[in-house]
C-alpha cells in the first residue's frame, strides 16, 4: 500500500480532535485550528488528548499568525511551545515567530499562501511548505490556477510543496503528486464526516450541494470565501442582491457569529454524497489513489 499523502486541512469551527486522531491514525495527517479550542485552557487539553492518542505520528496545529485579529496570539504561541504539535500551518501574517519555537523543537512550519508574493515572502523566511491555495477552495479560497501555481512557486522555492483547492477524490491526490505537489491539502472532503463539528444541517447541504451552489464573494469580510449559496438563502439573503464589501475586516477569521450561519465549502463538494465516518473516507481515497496511480503506469 502506498503512504497516502494527504493533510486533512483545518476548519474553523469544524475540525475535532476526534477528526486529527482518526486522520492521523488511518495514515493521513490531521489537523485543527487552535482557535477551535476555547477557552485556552481548553485547547491545552486537546493538545495533550491529541498527543496521548498519536505517539509519534504526525499531525498538526493552525494558527492565524495576524497578531492584529487574533487576540489569542501571544497565547496560542506559549501553547505550541509548551505542547511542540509535530507541525504548525500559519494562515495569514508573518511565520517567524512561528518558525523560530517551532524549529527549536525540531517541528515543521507550512504556511498557506494564495499567491506568488506571498509565497516569496514565506519562502524567505524559511517555512518547511508552502501550502497553495488554489481557485475552489473551501474558507478563503484563492484565483489562481493550480499547473501555473505550482510551476511559479517551483522557480524559487524547492521546499515542501501542499496543493490546496477542490481535490476530492484519491485519484485527485494522485494528479496533484504528478503535478509536483507533496501533499495534498483537503478539507472540504471531511466536512460532512461523522466526526466533524459541522451542525447536522451544514452536513446534509454539503451532501446535497454541487459546484452550482458555490460562490465566491468578498460581500462578508471584504476577504474573497467560498460559500454555499443554499446557506445565504436559509438566512434570508439573495445572493444576487450581495455588494462588494469596501474594506477588509479580519475578525471573521476569530468570530464564532460570523461563520455560524453563512457555511463554506469548495467547489469539490459535488463529490460528497454520503455521511461517512473519517475512517471510512480515508481508507476510499487510499483505494482511489492507488487506482489512480496504477491506471497512470499501466502499459497497455
Ligand atoms: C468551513 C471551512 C473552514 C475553514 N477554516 C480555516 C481555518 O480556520 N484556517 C485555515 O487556514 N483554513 C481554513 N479553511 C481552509 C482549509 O484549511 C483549506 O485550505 C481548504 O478547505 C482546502 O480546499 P477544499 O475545501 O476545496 O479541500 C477552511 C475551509 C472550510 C471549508
């Protein structure tokens, strides 16, 4: 069996310890945003849990690394320095105060980027990744095209490459490996599992939605997202009527309201269709990557 490699990406509000361990467990690499945890104290235990659980295999932790909006900063620092999760995804911001306690410990830093200046910038500060978030991501979903993305980053960089945006299927995982990715970074493929935070209602929209019901729109934070327009009309907001918001608000990022009722997803939803636990979506992408890549050194 091939190492699947895959990184269960984070997802506020969504992502549980139970979704990192199960991940983890079953060979990929789990993960969660730290400001899922709260209070602190509370995170402190869902670190020690998560540790207890995985030994020695990988997972990791996501911090919003813009000291501005996220008021749990300087704490959620002190954290990974306490609890040295194996790998940190900074989103947003600088990583060096990241890098410089995370590389202490001998632990890895990604940072997510969705373009070339800011992966410049990430590179130059020496992260161990480079996440690239591509157009059809779930969150914060970028413009770019993957092919171009991954050959304008690999100019400069030949550190880890994660690609970011729509991949669904094991067999996705195995065109982004041949595209030059190392790993491929998904997170709308779990919303729906059993284990995720998402209310019952989000998991049965994201069962029932397809590419058609995604927008992209920067009319909440003035921040570009992808989000499920079934979700803007059980609030009671026609998504033809949405204006572009004219400035930038980050506290969306750390804002329980802002993201309790609008829900996110990728244009890869399509792909779901059913409620499975994250073992079970797990071991479908081992057996589709596989497939997919004997199809491809299949000589007939
Ligand atoms: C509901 C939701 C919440 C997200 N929250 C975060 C977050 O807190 N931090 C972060 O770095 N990315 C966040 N993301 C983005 C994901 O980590 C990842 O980049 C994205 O899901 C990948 O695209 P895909 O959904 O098409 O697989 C979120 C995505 C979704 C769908």
């Amino acid at each position: 069996m091939f190492k699947l490699p895959v990184i269960v990406a984070p997802m506020f509000l969504v992502s549980t310890p139970q979704m990192v361990i199960e991940a983890s467990n079953a060979g990929a690499i789990g993960s969660f945003p730290l400001l899922n945890a709260r209070p602190v104290e509370k995170c402190a235990e869902w670190l020690l849990e998560i540790k207890e659980a995985l030994g020695e295999k990988p997972w990791a932790v996501n911090l919003i690394s813009h000291r501005g909006s996220n008021k749990r900063y300087d704490d959620d620092l002190e954290l990974i320095r306490k609890h040295q999760p194996p790998i940190v995804i900074t989103s947003l911001g600088s990583p060096a105060d990241v890098i410089e306690i995370v590389h202490g410990y001998g632990g890895l830093v990604y940072s997510d980027v969705a373009n070339v200046r800011h992966a410049k910038k990430a590179a130059a500060g020496g992260v161990d990744g480079l996440i690239l978030v591509c157009a059809g991501a779930g969150g914060h979903g970028g413009t770019l095209n993957p092919f171009a993305f991954i050959a304008g980053v690999k100019e400069f960089y030949d550190g880890t490459i994660i690609l970011s945006g729509s991949l669904s299927t094991g067999q996705d995982i195995a065109a982004a490996r041949l595209m030059g990715a190392d790993y491929a970074y998904m997170g709308t493929r779990f919303l729906a599992a059993e284990e995720s935070n998402a209310p019952e209602e989000y998991k049965d929209m994201v069962i029932e939605s397809t590419i058609e019901d995604v927008l992209y729109t920067d009319s909440f934070s003035g921040v570009h997202a992808n989000i499920l327009i079934p979700s803007l009309i059980k609030q009671g907001i026609d998504p033809k009527e949405l204006k572009p918001k004219d400035e930038i608000d980050l506290s969306h990022l750390v804002d329980v309201k802002a993201w309790r009722d609008i829900w996110s997803a990728g244009q890869g939803v399509t792909t779901i269709t059913k409620r499975e636990t994250m073992k079970e979506i797990i071991e479908a992408l081992n057996k589709e990557y596989e497939e997919g890549v004997q199809e491809l050194v299949r000589n007939d």
